[in-house]
C-alpha cells in the first residue's frame, strides 16, 4: 500500500491504479496540494479553515455570554433550581441554598459589568 497522485492531480491511498500515477510521501492534511516535487499549503483551503475556526470560537463565546447572562438575570429560585440540578455533592438542602444565595449575591454584583 503507497500514496499516490494520479496525473489529474488527485491524491490516493492503497496499492497503485494506473502506470501514470505517481507514488507521493502521504498527504498532511487535507489542506496539502502536491506541487511536483513537495506537499505544499492550499492557501484558500488554510483561509476556509481558519474562517471556520474563526466562527465557531465566536459561537462559543456566544453560548458562555448567553449563560453568563442567564445566570446573571436568573431569580432565586431559578438559581437554587440550578444549584440542585448541577451540584448534587452538595449533601444537604442547606448547602445548596447557601449556594444558590451565594449566585444570587455575585448575579447582582456583576449585573450591570455584563451588561
């Protein structure tokens, strides 16, 4: 089994097609076009790659900002209901209150920072 690109430039692994094809050293990545004699950086696939790369840490950060503000905005009770569902080391109902108070408290300082 080899690496391989055949004369329209396409690159394959496994055992040789055709006479023509030639056997390469195996690709990098995808983002890799065979010059000849070298794998070389597609520029316009890197630019993709990073557009995309780019989005999605946006779209993190979107999802943190919108759970940040959620919390921030939440009420007492949504925030003890947030306690009891996410904390369960938190023994007693005492515990998860405290907790749940303590949000409350940081919600409100920070209120108006995230905003």
């Amino acid at each position: 089994m080899g690496y391989y690109i055949t004369p329209s430039n396409s690159y394959y692994e496994g055992d040789k097609g055709h006479a023509l094809d030639v056997e390469v050293p195996q690709r990098p990545s995808y983002l890799y076009d065979w010059n000849g004699a070298a794998w070389v950086i597609n520029a316009a696939l890197q630019a993709a790659k990073d557009r995309r790369d780019a989005d999605e840490t946006e779209r993190q950060a979107a999802k943190q900002d919108s759970a940040i503000l959620a919390l921030v905005d939440a009420t007492q009770a949504q925030l003890l209901n947030y306690v009891n569902s996410n904390f369960p080391s938190l023994a007693t109902q005492g515990e998860r209150n405290k907790f749940a108070l303590i949000l409350s408290m940081l919600a409100v300082a920070l209120r108006d920072k995230v905003r």
